[in-house]
C-alpha cells in the first residue's frame, strides 16, 4: 500500500501545486531523495522532521503553518520518528521558472537558492498560507493559482533572504514531546489551551517547554495557538457565510473585538474586508 498519495491541484509553464498526503510513521525508515524542482510547501497537518544537503542547519521541525523550503538538485529526507503522517500543499518550481519570477526580489551578490530548510509560521507569511488553505478547500482557477505561486515564491525568498539561516539543532529527546504538543494544538486550536497544560502533556516544565517548543517551531506556543486560529479562521471566511461573531468564537477567540483586533493585525484588514476580497 503506498504511503505517499501526490493530487496535481494545478499546473502551468514552469510550476505545480500538489496536495501531498503522506502516512509514513515511527516503523518507517527516512530514505533520501532528491528534488527536482525548487519547492515551497505549505504544511497543512502533522508534523515530520526534514533535513537536506548543503545547510548546516542540521534538521528542522515541520508543523503546520510552517514552510518547507527545497533547491532544485537538493537532497533530502522527511522522517516521522514520533507520530505518523503529515499534509502538505506543495509549490513546484522549474529553475527557469524560478529564477525569473524572484530575480527582482534578491539583492545584488544573494545567492539564488535557499539558505534555510524552513520558515516559521511567521506574521509576514500569514495571509499567503491562509490563502492557500482557502483556495485548495474552493474552486480557484488556474490563474489565480498560479499568481499565488508566484507570489509566494517571491515572499519566501524575501522572508528566507531577510535573516541568518536558522540553526536550531533538534535534540532527539525534545521533538517527541514537543510533537504531541503541536499534534494536541491542531486538533484543539479553539479550546482554552495553557502553557501549563501544555508543557504538562509534553512532560516538561513550562520554562523547558516554552524554550524547546520556540527552538523547534520557530515561535512561542501561544503565538501557534493564536496562529492556527487565525488560519482556520481565514479560510472559513472565504469558504463560509457564518456570522462573523459566531466564527470568531467557533474558532477560539473570547469575543469578537479580541478576534477582530488580531485578525487586522495578522492580515492586515478587518475579518469583514477580508471575506468581502474573497
């Protein structure tokens, strides 16, 4: 039975999106591979480990909201050492393709791959993965993929370009826990989830929690928490025409002023203008 499902969602001259469901677990080895193309995947759910040739990052933790970046040629591996499966939207690259469509975005002298293995589910990312997410649960067309893939090419290399590469080892005894974490947040996100009971699940103190959960994921857990209800609450938005106060308490937010004040500040408009530009 294969463990790797490929869906082509859409296509053009030069790139791909595919929806990649993969069931891999703890019983299944990592094996190298290779890409093909520049890659830009969205993780949608689950979690995995992923490590590549050529960054000296090590290996980084792949949760959702989080980016997976790839270089053409590159070698990699995605391993699933504490919990099975993971789903990502993933943006294929053709070098040609690539490279005219982010030119404009590197400084002169950058070099013209990826200096990091992944981007946070950072603020500046934000609207283009809540995007994403609405669009693969719509009925976009394939120009308004393939702007977006544009688009988010062009983030990502200024997102990946703005900063050192991130360089967060990952101890093997810290990703278990921080894992059943990430795994309790996305099944969660709407409920009154604490640090306390966080790091309580994950078996650590709060202060060790809080310091491996931001070194593995790249921001603090009350900032995923908030994150993952933003993002579920963007795609409704587009997707459905449920009251706006509803939504926002559906999703996790105490009141709709909360909601509507921290949706602005991730979007940068209110959750109203946002559904009404879908």
């Amino acid at each position: 039975m294969a463990k790797i499902a490929i869906n082509r969602v859409a296509a053009g001259a030069g790139w791909t999106v595919e929806d990649v469901i993969c069931s891999h677990g703890p019983d299944d080895r990592p094996f190298e591979e290779q890409h093909g193309r520049f890659v830009i995947a969205i993780v949608t759910g689950g979690s995995f480990q992923y490590r590549a040739s050529g960054v000296s990052s090590g290996r980084e933790m792949m949760t959702p909201g989080s980016v997976l970046l790839g270089n053409h040629g590159q070698c990699f591996e995605c391993g699933h050492e504490h919990a099975a499966g993971d789903r990502c939207l993933s943006f294929h690259f053709t070098p040609e393709y690539f490279e005219s469509v982010t030119a404009g975005v590197r400084g002169r002298g950058a070099r013209e791959t990826f200096a990091r293995l992944r981007l946070p589910p950072v603020r500046e990312l934000s609207p283009l993965v809540a995007q994403a997410t609405a669009a693969f649960r719509g009925s976009a067309d394939g120009a308004a993929w393939e702007e977006l893939a544009v688009r988010l090419a062009m983030r990502a290399v200024e997102v990946d370009s703005g900063g050192p590469p991130s360089r967060s080892a990952i101890a093997g005894s810290a990703v278990a826990p921080v894992t059943r974490a990430i795994r309790t947040i996305e099944r969660r996100s709407s409920e009154a989830l604490t640090l306390t009971g966080l790091a309580r699940l994950a078996g650590l103190s709060p202060f060790h929690f809080l310091r491996t959960f931001e070194s593995l994921t790249g921001v603090t857990p009350h900032q995923y928490v908030i994150r993952a209800r933003l993002r579920q609450a963007a795609a409704r938005l587009q997707l459905e025409s449920s009251k706006i106060l509803d939504l926002a308490l559906e999703c996790g937010f105490g009141d709709v002023s909360n909601f509507n004040r921290t949706f602005r500040a991730e979007f940068g408009v209110s959750p109203r203008q946002y559904r009404s530009r879908g």
